[in-house]
C-alpha cells in the first residue's frame, strides 16, 4: 500500500505533503510507545519470576514483552 502513486493536483500538494509528514510521526510515536511499553512488561514479568508462584504469570509476561519490543524496534 505504501508504493502506490497518486496523482495529486499542484494546488493540493502542500496539504498532501503536511498530511504524510503527520502520519510519519504518528507511526514512529507509536512504535516508541510500543517498544516501552514492552520493556516495561518484561521488567514487570522478571519480577513477578523471581517468586514460585509468580512464575506462572511472569513468563508469559516475559515473551510478551519481548515480542512487543521486537515489533516496535523492527
């Protein structure tokens, strides 16, 4: 979908150009969110392993983490 052209009039580039430069950014705070947001699940989770019983729920939390920072950074 990204390597589509389009045929934008002249007149109408300048709102093109300020509408791809927000999503731009969008995209890039939504990956750095997603990426923090998965390390704080895999600190969340290391603690939670540190217990028995907590290991149940850590793990998982653990590879949660770590796939949701892989998605953000890759």
């Amino acid at each position: 979908m990204a390597n589509q052209t389009r045929n934008t009039s002249w007149i109408l580039w300048p709102f093109v150009a300020i509408w791809d430069l927000l999503t731009g950014i969008l995209k890039l705070t939504g990956r750095l969110i997603a990426a923090l947001i998965g390390v704080v699940l895999m600190i969340a989770g290391i603690a939670l392993s540190l217990t028995i019983v907590g290991a149940i729920i850590g793990i998982p939390l653990i590879i949660l983490g770590f796939m949701l920072t892989a998605r953000g950074l890759f």
